[in-house]
C-alpha cells in the first residue's frame, strides 16, 4: 500500500512515517506534503500538489482544515482515497468532504482511536439506559491545540443526541442561569502536554457514572490512520468513519 502523508512535518505526520518505515500493515510511504519544506531521505516531499507524480494508493491527512479543499480537489483529480484526520472543519468545508465523497473513497473520523469509538457507543448506551441524566463532556488537550472544543469532543455530543434529538449544547458555563434539562454541556481544557483525555459524565439524583478515554501516546492515532487506509483502499466512493470500519471487521 503507498501512502502519501499531507501534513508530513507535524507531529502526526511523522509519527504515521515512522509506522510505515517500521513496516505497519505493509504500508509504504512514496511520498509526503506539506506547505513548508520538509527534508527526509527517506522519500520525497512537496509544497505543491501538481508537483506530485508518484503512484498513491491512499493519502492519510493530519494537516490542517484550511488546508482541505487543495487536497480534496487533487484526490478527486487522481481518484485517490483520503482518510481525513483533520479536525475544526468549518461548514464550507464539510460541504467539500461530502461532495468529494460523491466521487472517492473517503474516511473521516474526528479521533481515529479505536478506544473513542466505543466510548461513543457507551455513551450512547448510558444516554438511551438513563434518559432524564444529566450529561457532561470534559475534553483535556495540550495547550498548543487550536481548536476547542475537540472535534472529538463534538463527536460524543453529537452521537448522544442521536438518542436525545432535543438535547442542546452548552459550551462552558459562566453567569446565573440553571441548567436545563435537555443541555449537554461541553468543556474544554487545554494546558501542558496533554495528548487527549475525553469524559462523559452521566448524573442522576442517585448516582454518577463516569465514561473515561485517556491517550497515553499519539502512535495511537497513527496506528488509526494506518488501518483506516488499510480498509478504505479498494471500497467505491462514499464517506466512511470508524463505525463503518469496525462493523465491516
């Protein structure tokens, strides 16, 4: 499998570059991009899309939003599979995703942890077996991430409120106002080197129970990424996430 990595200079992209050097799912990596150069003897980088040659079986994308729709348009133009790690997408950009999808194979996953997809699903369990809870969500990240709150974050709320369709969002509290019954408050953190820890706290008059995922490396979600690439390679155009990849396992 010959992987491009968009967003080959950060964090991310070099930890998914070393997985393919060490051979993970047999994966190799022919080429790299990114908007700054980026200086690897291993394989060839970019700045430019148009300047890229290389045969790709997949690109695996841990860049950033603004950068999407470049990448989305040289996809669709070589009908190369993406998988979308990239968070903070503004609406505009959503749309691009899911017209891409019309016409490439693409995975898109706000965490690319297999642990936050059944923290999704448990979630999801609690909210349905205790439906007049109150519920939380408290993200916790590094203090250089830029957006807030996580698209994780997000992800949790919003499979919640596919069981609770009144639910409302509520990003931090601040003044004298109660909290309302259908509110699902959101609040994040960010400070030290913090990869990623997520909660769902689900409260009633008589207990409490609490839903915890803690990253203890960010390999995790290169391993993620790895897999997702391995899925998506071969499937026909259309938008595919987590729960597509661990039913279809």
């Amino acid at each position: 499998m010959n992987i491009l990595i968009c967003g080959v200079g950060g964090r991310m992209g070099r930890e998914v570059a070393k997985l393919a050097l060490e051979g993970v799912r047999g994966a190799k990596v022919v080429a790299g991009y990114d908007i700054l150069p980026v200086d690897t003897r291993e394989f060839p980088t970019y700045t430019d899309w148009s300047a890229v040659t290389e045969k790709i079986d997949c690109i695996i994308d841990f860049s950033h939003h603004t950068g999407t729709e470049a990448l989305l348009e040289f996809a669709v133009s070589k009908g190369i599979p993406v998988v979308l790690c990239t968070t903070g997408h503004t609406e505009e950009e959503a749309v691009l995703i899911d017209e891409a999808a019309k016409k490439i194979p693409l995975f898109h996953s706000a965490n690319m942890s297999l642990g936050i997809a059944l923290l999704v699903e448990l979630a999801k369990t609690a909210a349905k077996t205790f439906p007049d809870a109150d519920i939380e969500i408290i993200e916790k990240h590094h203090n250089r991430k830029l957006d807030a709150p996580s698209g994780t974050a997000l992800l949790l709320a919003n499979a919640i409120k596919e069981i609770r369709e009144r639910a409302r969002f509520i990003f931090g509290r601040a003044g004298q106002a109660k909290r309302e019954a259908d509110e699902i408050g959101i609040h994040a953190i960010r400070m030290g080197n913090i990869i990623g820890e997520h909660q769902v706290i689900v409260g009633t008059d008589t207990q409490t129970i609490t839903l915890k995922h803690e990253a203890h490396s960010r390999s995790l979600f290169a391993e993620g990424a790895m897999a997702a690439a391995e899925f998506l390679v071969g499937k026909t155009a259309g938008l595919y996430d987590m729960k597509s990849m661990i039913d279809a396992q």
